[in-house]
C-alpha cells in the first residue's frame, strides 16, 4: 500500500505542479482565486483560511481519491485471480486431445474412382535442404551427399552449399531410404522438412480427367484444379469420381492400339452411362505423365474429349435423324432422293459413295447418305433443327466438371447451308462429350442427363430432361442396331452384347479448305440396344489407311472394330448378361430392315426359321453337361 | 497442546502438497504418453496412407494385364463363357446322382474350359495350398464328384480314423513323402457330403469347412498334374498302402468332372 501511497498523490497532484502545497508555485493559483462564490459559506466561520488550512484540506481529498483508486484496483486483480483459479476449471484448458483414428494427416482429399481405387492421394515426404553457414566443409558435405544421392550435381550442390544464403533446397520430397541415408551421414547444417507430395498411383491412365497439381499443391488442370477448394477444405473426405479403372484400362489400351495400327496423331473416347449420365471411362491420346506434366510436348495435356471440338461427321446424322422422326412427319420407310447432288450458292454437296437411287431413311442412315441427310432437314425445316440442337446441349459447354470444357463452334446465322451442312455433321463443332450426351439421350428414351464426373448416389434425383419422345428414341435404337448389323459398323458387333452404334468420318478443315487426307474417324456405339445402358465412344485422330483396310480410314474400318474390342471387353466387367441377339424378344425390340419395317417376322423368314433356343451363350461348357 | 495441532495441520500440509506434485507428475508424465502416441498415431497414419498408394499403384490395371500375361495362363473373359442363371437345369429334388456316368472312364472327353490355354500353373496354387487341410481325403479323392458321400466304401473311413492325426500337420512341416495325391476332396462339391452318416467326428466341421473354400476352385485344378500338385504334402503320419492306391489312379481324374462339378455346385447353392 505504501509504494502506492507515493504515487497516488503525484499522479493526482499533477495540476498542482510540485505539488507541494505552500511552495508559490509558478502556474499555481491559490485556492482563494478560481472559485469566488466559495467564499460565501466561509465567511459566517469566520475563521481565518491559512494556506496551511487549504493545503491540509486538498491533501486529504487527493488521499482518499488514492485509497479509493487502489482499492478499486486490487479488488479488481483479486477478484479475477478467484476466478482464474477456482471457478476456470483449474487453469487453461489443454491442448493435449487423442487423435481421431480415421483422420488425414494430409492437406489435400485423395481422389479415389467409382470403386474407392486411388487415382490421386497426397503423401507425406521429407525435403532436403541446408544452412550453407552451419555447413563447415561443403566439398566434403557435397561428395557424402553425392554418395547417397546420386541424381545431384556435385559443382551444383557445392556451390549451393558454399553461398550467402541462409536457406537452400538441396532435394524435394526424399524417399524414407533416401531420407534414412541423408540422415545417417550427419552432416551439420542439412536438414530435413516436412512436405506433401500429390501422388498418382494409377499414372498417366487418367490423367486428362484428374489432372495434376503444381509443386505448392494447388491444383492446375483436371478435377484437380475444379475441386481445388472442396479438396482442400474437406481433406478428410475422398473425393469420388464416376470414373471405373478398369474401364479406363480398357478404354485406353485398345484406343492406343488404334492409334499405333493407323499411325493416328491423336484419339478420344468417352464410356458413358446413359441412365445416369456418369462418365465411366474417357481417355484421350497422347496423354501425360500427371507426376512430371511438363516434361513432355504440351499437346499431350490437350484434352481431346471435352476441350476439342471438331466436326463430327456422320455420326451427327444420329441427331438429324431423332430430328425428323420427332417432328413426325417422317417415318423409317419415307423416301429420299439421294441420286442428284444438291447445289446451293458455291457449294455442291454429294455422298462419299453414292448408291444413285432413292433411300428409305433406314438405309440413308445405314449408308450415311449425306443427300438423303439433307433431303430430310429440307422438310423439317431451320428452325425447328436449330431448336433442337439447342436442347440437345450443342450451343453450349456440357457442363461437366473438368475446367477444360469447349465452348462448342455454332454458325450465326444459322443459314440455310449451314443447315444442310449441320445435317450431316459438318459446319458445328462440338466437343466428343457433347455428341456422347446427346446420344444418349435419343437412344435411352428421351431423356438428356447432364453428364457428370462424380459418382452419382444411388439414391439420389438424377436431374433429366425429355428431349425426345420414347417412340422417335425406339425407332432410333433400332437404326442403330441396323447399322452394325447391315450398315457400316458391321466390324463393332460383339456376339451377345447387341450392339448398335453409328460412324463417323468428317474431313478436316485445314485453313479454309477440307483436305481429303486428314480426317476424323470415329464411332459412337451403344449396348445392348435391346435395352441401352452404355454408350461407347471411339475418336481417332488422322488416322492412315493401311493395307489391311482396303486403303480406308473411314469410323466403319478404323473406330468400329476398336469400340467392338472394347464392349467385348467391358460387357463382362459391367456385369451385362449376354443374351441372343436372333431370340424374339430382342428382334422385338431392335429390328428394322432397309425398307423400314420394324416387323422381323414378316421380312425376315430365314431369321424365324430356325428355333431360338439354340443357346449359343452355353458354347463354352461340355455338351453332356447340358441335360442335367 | 498447540504445538501438536501446528504439526497437524503442517503435516497435512505437507501431505497434500506431496500429494499434489506426485498428481502433478503423473499428470505431466501421461501427457507426455499421449504426445508419444500422437505421434505415432500420425506416423501409422502416413505409412498407411504410403502403403495404400503403393497397394493402388501395384494394382493398377496395366501392370495387373502385364504380370498376367507373362505369369499366367489365363485370357480375359468373353462374353461367350457367361451363362444365364436359368440356363441351368434345376438338379431333381431326391434323386442320387448315378455314380456311372461320371466315373473315371472317360477322361478327356470334354475340352479344357476356355479361360485355360495350357496346363496352367498359377490359377491352381490356391487351391492346392489348402491342401493340408485334407490329406485325409486322398483315398476317396478319386470318387467322381457327383457320387455322394454315402456311396463312399472303407477309405474314407481310415481316411477319417487318421484324419485325427493328420490334420494338426501344418504345411511347413513337409513331411518329406513326395505324395501327388488329388488336390481335391470332390465330396466337397457335393452338397449331399452332409448326408454321410460316417462324418460324426470334430473332422466333420474342419472338412466342410475345407470343403467350402474348395469348391469353387475345384473345376480348374483336378485334371492336370499342376506345379504344386507335386509339392510335398505332409502325410508324415500315415504312409498307409491305401493314399498310393489313390495316387495310381489319380490321373484318371475325369475331365467331364470340372464342368460337372461345377455345375452341381450351383445347383447345390441353389437350394
């Protein structure tokens, strides 16, 4: 109390100068002087006022302004030490909690596929670097760390390890044994830090759709870099994809052997299921190494299935076609002239090979008749096959996830040969996502699902849109079955799996001219086409002829055979049972002959004939199994 | 008086602050534990994460289509090999199997199922390393599989006497006789091996559970001498004239048998 005592009153005194009473002061006023009216009840005391008096007076008031304020003060300290000490719950509260089992100790949510295998993870490593101050011999620090690591340059090493720098990175991301044996050396100066490194175990097989991250782990390209933030703010959750390996596997191997076969510069494919709109597989050639994506040429990290957008050829006369049947005025049997080419301004349009005589639409589609294709958009008119395009997604990115999207190439003003052209797939360019899409929605019952990357609930609402009505998407599963049976995608049949698809082949647009060399082969298939539940889809990039196809690198001889590999491949991993593609009830369904007729029994005696309990799918077992 | 009751309360003082520290230490001391194991939680944490990225990069597909196609004899599978459930003939409900059709008459009747290209070598391993488990067997292992286990004569019933002994036999052990007695007990495909009344003893439950991991492995490994159908099986307790009766008629394994077998393998899950 006494040592406050003293600075009481100085602190108080402070207006009073020295603040010793009777000394006269130079800015002191006597107390007499500031206030006249105090004088009034003095005077009736008539008691003589000293200085003294005064001085005593003012003393006591700046005494009990003290006492006043200390004790204010210390009840104040004692009153939160009580609570600090007895009502805190006996101190601060600690830290020291036991982890959570199932905790990531990592920054960064793995990527896992439809099936919880691991596409991207992050692991924890160690780096390497040094104090060039504390290394007292770099030479020799140099030469030992050489010895453990030989991927380092001697001169390189030594002159980091000789510099002004307080800090310098020797090595990124040790291996443990590398780590272990950095370690065992003990050279002073070096040390280790803790750091992520993103990790991709299943390398460059989806690369395009993962991505990759930069050397801070942000994401640059791919799901990686759309997810960057959900990745980041919830590491504890994997993030699922939509994605099968396996698939993507298969996808992938038969899609480079297409490409080596036709010396291709390139190739695509997406597996697309058509009930939920989840992309299962999409590769796209040549592809990258995500763990080193700069290493090689930058065209590798162009994404061919959603950012390219080409002209796709004939395979667009699958839209053409679900047009005119959805406009209803055409039917499968309905004649086109496809004998005389059109002309229109500078343009003549003509067919690759032309049968000089009049086609059902069955068998425009099945000979992928350009005219025929055009005779048909003549009836329906521009506006109505703008429309259509409209809701088929082509104006407009698919919306899938991947930040690499293209933005589709649409003419303006959508002219009456661009009309004609758009037909048969030339004069739009659309990404292989968008074709994909979109024919799944004419083949599946009308229904448009926005294609998706993520692995959709099972439970959950697939969000849909009628975009065609259920018979023009019957008739058409039956022009597609049509074409693998009869037309020109004969080689992707796969006994069992009744598939159907469509070709394609769209000349390539070199500067302002098509050139007749380099073209876009492709084909778009569907299985089983009694009852569609996936959509394969094959792009390949300039392929060249070779003698075994004739000299062709058309869809039907250079995608088709690739998407049947493929679907014989994948049939089995997707669990789809193989039936008998000439049993009745799937003729039923699938059925249509170049006059248009969908009534197998009736055109097609030699089919009916035989019984259809043969059982081709028991071939594989022992007959004397078969009667018990 | 009052001196005493100052000792008192000091002592008790005293007490408590010891009291006190001793807690304070153990305290200090398990939160350095906990740290300890905090620690190690995260280090298991990361090595499992390291282990799961290596188990993904070792099972990633392409080399999965590699390692097969220079270790093994396998195809991928087509379509054609896939049989519809209700392609199979429902067995009839109490009839016994005739022994004749499948006895070992005709081996090599039927063709080698078409997922094999050549007598093979890896596929069968799994099988046959459960082998141990039912060295009791190899008498009656030639029995064709559809006959039931009643149909079973005496072997078996030696087989199971010894069984107590042999059993407990590890693999490891290597007994030493180089015995390539059948690899499967084909009872074990029957269903109907519950019915044998000679299955009474504690065995009954270690050969239906032998037999329930060896079904489905059954139709690959019995028709062909595989590279671990020769591997020492340990029959050190019971070199008994009957298991080289067996092992003289083991290559008759009849071929029609695995198709068979499995068959009524199904039709046994059936029921």
């Amino acid at each position: 109390m006494s040592g406050y005592d003293h600075g009481g009153p100085a602190g108080y005194g402070q207006p009073g100068g020295g603040g010793v009473p009777g000394s006269p002061g130079s800015t002191y006023v006597p107390p007499p002087a500031p206030s006249p009216y105090q004088q009034p009840p003095q005077q009736p005391s008539a008691r003589p006022r000293t200085s003294l008096a005064v001085a005593l007076e003012q003393s006591r008031y700046r005494l009990l302004v003290t006492a006043a304020v200390v004790t204010t003060v210390f009840t104040a300290i004692s009153v939160k030490l009580a609570m600090a000490t007895l009502f805190a719950g006996g101190g601060e509260p600690r830290q020291h909690v036991a982890l959570e089992v199932d905790n990531t100790t990592t920054n960064r949510a793995d990527i896992v596929d439809r099936n919880g295998n691991l596409l991207a993870t992050s692991l924890v490593t160690q780096s390497l670097f040094a104090d060039p101050k504390l290394v007292s011999r770099p030479e020799e620090a140099a030469q030992k760390l050489v010895s453990v690591l030989p991927e380092l340059d001697y001169k390189d090493l030594v002159g980091k390890l000789s510099g002004d720098r307080r800090f310098v990175w020797l090595k990124r991301n040790l291996t443990p044994k590398q780590q272990a044996a950095v370690h065992r050396l003990g050279i002073p100066g070096v040390a280790f830090e803790r750091e992520e490194r993103r990790f991709y175990p299943a390398g460059p097989l989806a690369s395009h759709v993962v991505g990759f991250t930069g050397i801070d782990n942000n994401g640059l390209a791919g799901m990686e870099q759309g997810f960057n933030k959900r990745l980041t703010e919830d590491p504890g959750t994997p993030l699922q994809l939509s994605l099968d390996l396996r698939l993507q596997h298969v996808l992938k191997k038969e899609l480079t052997a297409t490409v080596q076969e036709f010396s291709a510069i390139g190739a695509a494919g997406i597996v697309f299921d058509v009930r939920t709109g989840e992309v299962l597989a999409m590769v796209s050639l040549p592809d990258f190494d995500p763990q080193d994506p700069t290493g090689l040429n930058p065209d590798t990290l162009f994404n061919r299935a959603t950012l390219g957008v080409y002209e796709m050829g004939s395979t667009f006369k699958i839209f053409n076609s679900a047009l005119a049947f959805d406009a209803g005025r055409i039917r499968p049997s309905d004649m086109f002239d496809a004998k005389n080419p059109i002309k229109i301004g500078r343009f003549t349009i003509n067919d690759y090979h032309s049968l000089h005589r009049a086609l059902t639409v069955a068998e425009v589609f099945q000979h992928s008749s350009n005219l025929g294709s055009v005779r048909m958009v003549q009836q329906v008119g521009i506006a109505a096959q703008k429309a259509f395009m409209t809701k088929m997604g082509f104006t407009k990115p698919t919306g899938l996830e991947l930040p690499e999207s293209g933005w589709p190439l649409v003419p303006n003003p959508w002219r009456e040969v661009n009309s004609y052209t758009i037909s048969f797939g030339h004069g739009i360019s659309v990404s292989p996502m968008h074709t994909v899409a979109a024919a799944a929605s004419v083949i599946n019952g009308g229904l448009f699902h926005k294609p998706t990357l993520l692995k959709r609930n099972s439970d959950g609402e697939i969000p849909t849109e009628q975009v065609v009505s259920r018979q023009t998407s019957d008739l058409m599963r039956r022009m597609f079955r049509f074409v693998v049976t009869e037309g020109t995608g004969k080689s992707a049949d796969v006994k069992g799996y009744v598939v159907g698809g469509k070709t394609g082949t769209a000349d390539k647009q070199k500067g302002r001219h098509y050139q007749k060399n380099s073209r876009m082969s492709s084909f778009l298939g569907a299985f089983p086409m009694n009852d569609p539940r996936y959509v394969v889809y094959v792009l390949v990039d300039e392929p060249k002829a070779t003698a075994k196809t004739y000299g062709y690198a058309t869809g039907g001889w250079v995608a088709a055979p690739a998407a049947g590999r493929i679907i014989k491949q994948i049939g089995p991993l997707l669990n789809v049972p193989t039936v008998d593609e000439s049993s009745p009830e799937i003729l039923n369904s699938t059925f249509l002959n170049a006059a248009g007729s969908t009534n197998w029994q009736q055109s097609l005696p030699p089919v009916s004939a035989p019984p259809p309990s043969k059982g081709s799918t028991v071939a594989s077992f022992p007959t004397q199994t078969k009667p018990r | 008086m009052k001196g005493k009751t100052w000792l008192f309360w000091g002592g008790l003082i005293a007490a408590a602050g010891g009291v006190l520290f001793q807690t304070s230490y153990d305290v200090q001391d398990l939160e350095e534990k906990l740290a300890g194991l905090n620690r190690k939680i995260i280090h298991e944490q990361e090595s499992i994460q390291v282990l799961k990225a290596e188990w993904s990069y070792l099972n990633d597909p392409s080399k999965l289509e590699q390692m097969a196609q220079s270790y093994l004899a396998l195809q991928p599978t087509e379509p054609r090999q896939y049989v519809a459930m209700d392609l199979i003939p429902m067995r009839p409900a109490d009839a016994v199997p005739p022994p004749a059709p499948a006895l070992p008459g005709q081996p090599g009747a039927a063709p080698l199922p078409p997922m094999v290209r050549a007598p093979g070598t890896g596929t069968s391993q799994v099988a046959s390393a459960r082998v141990p488990t039912v060295p009791n067997n190899t008498a009656a292992g030639i029995v064709p599989v559809s006959v039931p286990a009643a149909a079973k004569p005496l072997p078996m019933d030696k087989a199971l006497e010894r069984a107590a002994v042999v059993v407990p036999a590890s693999l490891p052990s290597g007994g030493g006789v180089a015995d390539p007695a059948p690899r499967v007990k084909p009872s074990a495909l029957v269903p109907g091996a519950a019915r044998a009344p000679v299955e009474k003893t504690p065995e009954k439950a270690a050969t239906d559970r032998a037999a329930g991991k060896l079904a489905p492995n059954a139709p690959t490994s019995p028709n062909r001498a595989t590279e671990v159908a020769t591997r020492p099986v340990p029959l050190a307790a019971s070199p008994v004239p009957a298991p080289k009766a067996a092992t003289a008629q083991q290559p008759y394994q009849p071929k029609p048998t695995d198709s068979l077998g499995l068959l009524v393998a199904r039709l046994g899950a059936n029921r």
